[in-house]
C-alpha cells in the first residue's frame, strides 16, 4: 500500500472509533470512505451494533458485501454521524466534494447528520478553495445552456465523461466541473449556483463538517 492510501487508512480508522452501539451511521464515498465501510463491517463482526445509510449506490453495495445493516431514510428523523472524505478542506473546514459524483446524496446526508467527520489525506488540505474543480450536478435538460450559466460565474466548465459517456449520477443527472482556480466568497458562490435554473447542487459543503482528520504520508494523524 502506498503512503497516501495508507494516509487515507489512518484517517479513516480514526474516524472509525467515533462510531458507537446504538448507532444510524452515514456511510460517505470515495476511496477514504471505503476503508471506514471496511473497518464497521470489521468491528460489526466483533459485536458492535449499528444501522446505516450511504451516500451512494457504491458505498451501499460494499456495506451489504460486509453485512452492515441498513435502516430506510423513511424510518429515521436524523442520522447520527455521518464520515465521508472530501476533495478539498480549507482552514475554516469548507469543502469541496463531489469529485465521486455523490456530492447531492452526500449533502443530503451530511444536512441530517448530527456530527460530520471529514477525513482526508494531506494533500486536500488547501488554503483556499477552488484548486480542485467544483463538481456541480445539473439536470440533463438544457444542459448545454446550464453550462453556460455556469460558465458566467467566471470558471471554465467541463461536463465530465466516463469511458467516452457522459457520466451519470446515481440520481440520473450529469456532473459539471467547473474550474474556478480560487473561489473567494465560497458561501456566496454556493448560493448563487444553486439559484441556477438546471443545477440540482453544488459540491460546496459550508459549515457542515463537525470535526475534520487528516492522516499525514509520514503515518501520523491530526485532528482538526
Ligand atoms: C465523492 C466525494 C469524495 O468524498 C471525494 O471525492 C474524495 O474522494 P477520495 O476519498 O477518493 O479522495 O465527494 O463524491
């Protein structure tokens, strides 16, 4: 395993010993988030006692792989934590997500978790946001003029593509990244995206991580 993965690993089994009996636990997506899935499913077997809900079709099938159970979203009012990874943290532990395409589920979630656990190599950690190219997920409909009001927000927009298709979300819709290069007023920018006639949500995650783990490539962890 190399350092970053096993940086990942280090976070995420942190975050891991948050996780208590009694539990509805929120199950985040990406390559961090798979080796908490993989630390519950190992701790579940050892006795621990917990229901769960996942931010997409891929976390859902790797928990049920792992005999982790899970409780409808219609049964429960909140969700009690909730551990997902992110593409960028910066200091006041704003995010950006999405880089998975889960980022509508995911917000979903993280907006009904009583405590969201960010974890995340050392290379996601930035000053300011915008780096990483902002995932927005739009309808299919009038996609191409969504692009391009998207594109008046001053960043360059690609429509993201799998093996030469357009990607498409659990949820049917597409991926836009958007590449802003520094987003300066994140919580404004998040609002007028989502004001945008075609956009479903934005992968700016604002005052929604509770606590943020990053695992160093030298093997140390640091909480935030
Ligand atoms: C998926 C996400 C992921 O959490 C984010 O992309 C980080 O992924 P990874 O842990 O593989 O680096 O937002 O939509």
């Amino acid at each position: 395993m190399d350092a970053r993965t096993e940086a990942k690993r280090a976070a995420a089994e942190k975050a891991a010993e948050y996780v208590h009996d009694g539990m509805i636990v929120g199950l985040g997506t990406g390559s961090t988030a798979y080796w908490v899935i993989q630390k519950l499913g190992e701790r579940m077997k050892n006795g621990l006692k917990i229901k769960a809900v996942a931010t997409s079709n891929q976390s859902e099938l790797l928990a049920k792989e792992l005999e982790i159970p899970f409780v409808p979203l219609s049964e429960i009012g909140e969700i009690d934590l909730t551990i997902d990874g992110a593409d960028e943290v910066d200091d006041e532990w704003n995010l950006i997500k999405g880089g998975g395409g889960a980022l509508l589920r995911e917000k979903i979630i993280a907006t009904a978790s009583k405590e969201l656990i960010i974890i995340a190599d050392e290379s996601k950690v930035v000053k300011k946001l915008g780096q990483f190219p902002l995932p927005v997920e739009i309808v299919q409909f009038g996609y191409e003029l969504t692009l391009c009001k998207l594109a008046s927000y001053g960043c360059i927009t690609h429509l993201r593509m799998q093996e030469e298709e357009r990607f498409i979300t659990d949820n049917g819709n597409y991926i836009v990244d958007c590449a802003f290069g520094q987003i300066e007023r994140a919580s404004d920018l998040h609002a007028a995206l989502n004001m945008i006639p075609g956009v479903v949500e934005n992968g700016l995650f604002i005052n929604l991580a509770t606590k943020v783990i990053i695992g160093a490539n030298d093997g140390s962890i640091k909480e935030l």
